[in-house]
C-alpha cells in the first residue's frame, strides 16, 4: 500500500440532504456524531500506522 493509498483511511463522506451551508449549525447533533467517529477512527490509524514499517509510517517524514 502507498501512502497515498494508506490516507484513504482518513476519509469521511456524507451527504447531509437536510442541509445548506451550515450543516454545523442546522444538524448538529449528526455532524457532531460523524465528526466524532472521524476523530477517533483517525486517532487508532494513527496509532497503528506507528508500528508499520517506514513506507507505510504516516508519521513519518519521509
């Protein structure tokens, strides 16, 4: 796996159809939830991507 490919994990896509420009503020309690979920699924990659060897590091400056 690349690094690049390695970075999809990071992603989030949702589509918020009861939404404008302020899904923050007009659904919050969802966006909050989704964004909460993101952090956490972010922060335990992260921590696993630590223990990989260096292609696979993302913390690395490589």
């Amino acid at each position: 796996m690349s690094k690049a490919g390695a970075l999809l994990i990071f992603l989030l896509f949702a589509v918020f159809d009861r939404s404008g420009h302020n899904v923050q503020i007009e659904q919050q309690q969802l966006f909050n939830q989704l964004i909460g979920e993101w952090i956490i699924r972010v922060e335990e990659t992260s921590a696993v991507s630590a223990k990989l060897p260096i292609p696979f590091n993302l913390s690395s400056k490589n």
